[in-house]
C-alpha cells in the first residue's frame, strides 16, 4: 500500500470521527516535530501505552472490512488522558 493511499485512509477516519463527534487528544495529530516540543507529555504518552490506529485485519481492503483501535493503555491512562485534555 502507498502511503499516500495511508495518509488518505487517516484523513478520511479524522473525518469521520470528528464529524461523530469523537475527539482525539491533542497528541493524536502531533507531528515529529510536536513529539520533539513536548517530551514531557510524549514520555506519558509512550509510558502509559496510548495511541490510536486503524487497521483492514490484512485484508488489504479499508473500503470492505475496516476498525478503529484505541488500546485502553496503562491503569495510569485515564489520569494522563485527562490531564492532557484539560491542557488543550
């Protein structure tokens, strides 16, 4: 797969999500260069497991059979998530 067709797969999820009204935390759209900036948060991030992907189960076919993941992360997770939040 080519990332260009990667990158389209993930505008059109942001999409999708934000007009069901589901909001990803601020890091979700970070770019390398936003990492860099906020190593503090980034560490919580990486420590406590958090992140988000979609994935076609190698069926090679986003368009058929697709799924959004949020791994529920570290018992640490919910007090990250939310301090995050309230910093955006």
């Amino acid at each position: 797969m080519k990332r260009s067709e990667i990158n389209q797969i993930l505008k059109s999820a942001k999409a999708f999500m934000a007009e069901k009204q589901f909001i990803l935390p601020p890091w979700a759209n970070w770019s390398v260069a936003d990492w860099k900036e906020n190593k503090e948060d980034a560490h919580e991030v990486i420590e406590n497991m958090l992140g988000w992907d979609i994935t076609d189960f190698g069926s090679g076919d986003f368009t058929k059979e697709a799924c959004f993941c949020l791994p529920s992360g570290t018992e640490n997770s919910m007090w990250t998530r939310n301090r995050m939040l309230k910093k955006s």
